[in-house]
C-alpha cells in the first residue's frame, strides 16, 4: 500500500496587520516617542492616525507647565484645542512685548526656546547713527539687525523674565562680523569696517533672580558668517514662578575703537542642545 495524500488544501492561519492593533496600544507605544516620529505613524492607517490624536500622547510631549506658558504667551488662547493642537500653537514662533521677543517650542523636542532681538536690548549709542544703525535683512527671523560701524564703548545688555519650564538654559548671543547682502542674487560680505575685536576679548555677564552668577570672556573671529557665542548657563527649579535674567556683552577698553558687528539677537536654548544642535557650537 502506497502512502496517500489528501488533495484538499490546509487552511493557513489568518494574517494580521498593524491595522489590528487597538489604538489604545499604539497610542501608548506613541509616548515613547517624538513627535516626528508620531507624524510619520499618522499616516500608516485609521489606527495610528486615531492615536496620533490622544490627548495623553501629546500631553507627555508639552513641558510640564505648559498651562502657565499659554496664560503668558497668549491673551486670549481657544479653549477646543486639544493637546496636539496646544503642542503645534507652542511650536509657531510666538511674539511678546511688541514683537521684541519670540518664544517657541522645538518641534523635535519639545523643549522652550526664547529669542530677544536687537531692538529689544540696550546698546550703548544706538541712537547715533555715527555709531550704529538698524538695517534690514532676511538673516533674521526679525528681518533687522542693529550693524556697529565703530564705537570706542562697546556695551550690550538685555534682561528677560519668564516662566522657562524647570531645567538648565544656555544664553547665546548671535554675531556676525561684517556687513552681509546680496549682489546679482548672491551673497556678499563687506568686511571693510571690521576691526579691533582681536585685541581685546569681549565680556560676558549673567544674573538670574535667584543668585545665579556667571562671567566669562573670548575673541570674536571669524568674518563673514553667523556665530553663536555662549555668554553662560542657568538653572531653573521651578517652572511655575517666572525667572528674571539678566545678560551683558562689554567691550570696554578704550584704548581702541572696534566696529564692523551686526547683532541679531541674543537667544536662550535648553542647554541640552548643544550636544544635538551643530550650529551652537559655531564661535
């Protein structure tokens, strides 16, 4: 008797998907993620497209006082906005004190960034136009920036007070040595008044409303390109009561004159970005 085989074909196991997942568990998957991440799994199906939406997903991605951040940035926020919608209104580039000021939140990471411009510190001898003036440019998310042209006291301060979320902020002054703009739809970079900020460094200054105190100093270099120079470091304890800090850059030897500088802003990052932020690391 020979072995015989039965014609009939066996039944394979039904397959499943992640379209099978309960959204419930995806959204809590979701958590562990950054919010690139959970826009890129929103468009995979109806599934991960719902989780995407939950409020505890997002809720895990806002700072911690985020509630405070809304009543301070905004007069008048809507109320039907769900977390995500409260997370992508935080992520615009928010103005305060007469545009002076933009507040944001990272969109990778969450994290408050705050950014004063020119025109919202104090420059010794701005209103003299021997000395400095405000040209406009598209370098700048404020469209302006003050250019030194030569000055012999060279003094800029600026103060902020706000609700950072708690953690440790790093304060960055954004230079460029030289006056840029474009010529025949090119870049230039007029260089001619830059001068005297090789003999002396320039000298930082930082103050916060609880005793924080941080000085340091450096050469400014580097003509013909945005950097970022680091002033100093805080800390923040508590995310529910505003911090006031203070920031001074000083370059007064008189002995010579320096000029040749456009100032755009001084800006305050979480410190954790310069590990993950390239052009921080640029002075």
């Amino acid at each position: 008797m020979g072995l015989r085989f039965s014609s009939q074909p066996s039944e394979s196991a039904p397959k499943s998907g992640l379209g099978e997942l309960p959204e419930s568990c995806v959204a809590e998957i979701m958590t562990y993620m950054n919010p690139p991440e959970i826009c890129k799994l929103a468009t995979l199906n109806r599934a991960f497209r719902g989780a995407s939406s939950a409020d505890f997903v997002w809720e895990s991605k806002l700072p911690s006082n985020y509630s405070v951040l809304l009543r301070r940035i905004f007069a008048d926020f809507p109320s039907h906005l769900g977390k995500r919608g409260i997370y992508a209104r935080l992520c615009r580039l928010n103005s305060l004190d007469d545009g002076t000021k933009k507040v944001w939140l990272d969109r990778s990471m969450g994290k408050l960034c705050l950014c004063v411009s020119a025109k919202g510190l104090s420059i010794t001898g701005i209103d003299d136009r021997r000395y400095w003036n405000h040209i406009p440019t598209e370098e700048s998310r404020f469209n302006s920036v003050a250019y030194l042209q030569q000055i012999w006291w060279f003094e800029v301060d600026g103060d902020v007070e706000f609700p950072f979320p708690a953690g440790k902020y790093s304060v960055f002054y954004r230079i460029h040595l030289g006056r840029a703009s474009k010529r025949f739809g090119r870049r230039v970079c007029n260089t001619e008044h830059v001068h005297g900020w090789d003999v002396k460094p320039v000298r930082f200054q930082l103050w916060t409303s609880d005793g924080q105190y941080v000085t340091s100093q450096c050469f400014l270099n580097g003509p013909g390109k945005w950097a970022f120079y680091h002033a100093g470091d805080f800390v923040v304890e508590n995310g529910n009561a505003s911090t006031k800090v203070k920031f001074s850059m000083t370059q007064i030897d008189c002995t010579h004159t320096k000029g040749g500088l456009c100032l755009d802003s001084v800006l305050i990052y979480p410190s954790e970005f310069r590990k993950v932020k390239a052009f921080l690391n640029s002075s």
